[in-house]
C-alpha cells in the first residue's frame, strides 16, 4: 500500500475567511477513501485544492504542503496541465459537453496529445458499461444521456487519459438508487486501476465503498473545518472515543 498523496498542516483561506485549518491527510494507492461530515466543513474545497483547480478563484489562498507521489504540487515546477491529468476531478452533477458522446472524449484525448483516438474511446466507454449499453451509438449528442449515463460518461472522460487518482466530490447525489449502485459497482472495478477519493454524505454508500475514511468537523470556534478522525473504514465506523464521531454516526449530530 504506497503513499499516492500527503497532505500536510494545509490551511485554505477564502478571501479572509478560513476554509479548513491545519489539515493532515493521507490518500493510498488502489484504495477508496472516502470523507465524511457536515455540509460547509471543506470537503468539497479540500478536492479543488488536490489537482489546484482552487488556482482558479483569485480569491483563495493556502498554506501547507501537499505531496503528491513525494513532491509538492505548490512547486515552481509542478506543470498544472499534467497535474489535472493524472488527479482526475468528477463534479457532484454531470458535466458533459453539449457534443456526441464521441467528441466528449476524443476532445480530451487529442488535446492531451494521445494517438489511436478511436480505440481509446471505446476502451473508456466499455470501462464504464456505456458501450454495449448504448450498442455503439456514439454520434449521438451527450446531452440526451440520462443522469447515471451522463456521469459514466465524466467518468469515461477522466479514465481515457490513464490518471492516477479519481476525485469524485457526491457523484450519486442527483442519480437514482438504481444508477446510483451502477456507480458504486464501477467504482469498486476501477479501483484496482486508481487511487479513489469520494466525498460522500451517504454514511451507508461509505460504508459499502471505502477503504479507508476521514471525518471533517467544523473546529472549536465553528468557524473553519478540521479532521476529526481518518483511518480504516471498519475502525472509523466502529465505537470510537470521540463523541463528535459517534453522534454524527448515529445521526444525533450533523
């Protein structure tokens, strides 16, 4: 089990306003790790900050180091482009572009400088259960897809260009139970391929997924997010010595 990414005393602040303090955290190689807690905790922002797309908002700024395969993506000499390649962010509502289904791919494809185009977009959609599904019919517009489709298809997108590690901030919060357990059966395949990362409110989806979980919490003045606690899924799930965790397991708190 090697170490994919570290994360060490990471401070996000937007405009003056703390995101999330002092953050520690570890993501291991070909496991799901899932993060937990609140809504406003930094869950979410905490992803953006993994491949910088938080670099985006001229608002945001940090503190910290994160490690990623043992060098720091706040380098002078981190190329960005190859970055957002290899750590792969899947939004919480599907995001096709208004293409076919073949261009949403080979567009990634081709700017990333990948040959064998048409090969590579079928292999994608095959990963995902969308070739046979769709019988090959890939000129049609993406947009037509259903929801579970459409984020099997961002999904498709990502793997095309052969990451390293999935981001996948709620990618079944919009979708149904049934395209939800499609998701949550293709995620357990592709995780003897990358490194998952998925911040869920679903305690029951991160129970039946994950590897390993960390719990965010707002710290003692509520102004900011923390870890509260990160390990072994069966660990984090079982009675803990902090009451924080195990009201919010309970569904007493949060």
């Amino acid at each position: 089990m090697s170490l994919v990414f570290e994360v060490k005393k990471l401070d996000l602040f937007y405009q003056k306003k703390c995101v999330f303090c002092k953050l520690d955290f570890k993501l291991y190689s070909n496991k799901i790790t899932g993060i937990i807690g609140p809504s406003g905790c930094g869950k979410s922002s905490f992803l953006s900050v993994l491949n910088r797309l938080s670099d985006l908002n001229p608002d945001i700024t940090r503190n910290g180091h994160v490690l990623f395969q043992g060098k720091d993506i706040f380098s002078s000499d981190c190329e960005l482009k190859e970055l957002r390649k290899k750590v792969a962010l899947i939004f919480q509502e599907p995001s096709p572009l208004p293409l076919s289904i073949y261009d949403n791919i080979a567009l990634a494809l081709k700017e990333h400088g990948f040959s064998d185009i048409d090969s590579r977009v079928k292999k994608a959609l095959s990963d995902v259960g969308l070739w046979d599904e769709l019988e090959g019919d890939i000129g049609r517009s993406a947009l037509k897809l259903s929801g579970g489709q459409k984020q099997r298809l961002c999904i498709a997108r990502s793997i095309a260009l052969e990451p390293e590690v999935l981001l996948l901030d709620e990618p079944c919060s919009s979708l149904d139970p049934i395209s939800t357990e499609i998701i949550e059966s293709l995620l357990l395949k592709l995780k003897e391929r990358f490194s998952i990362l998925i911040v869920t409110h679903n305690l029951a989806q991160a129970k039946r997924l994950c590897d390993r979980v960390a719990m965010f919490w707002y710290n003692s003045d509520w102004q900011a997010g923390e870890k509260l606690i990160e390990g072994n899924a069966d660990e984090v799930f079982a009675e803990t010595k902090n009451q924080i965790v195990n009201d919010f397991l309970a569904g007493v708190r949060g």
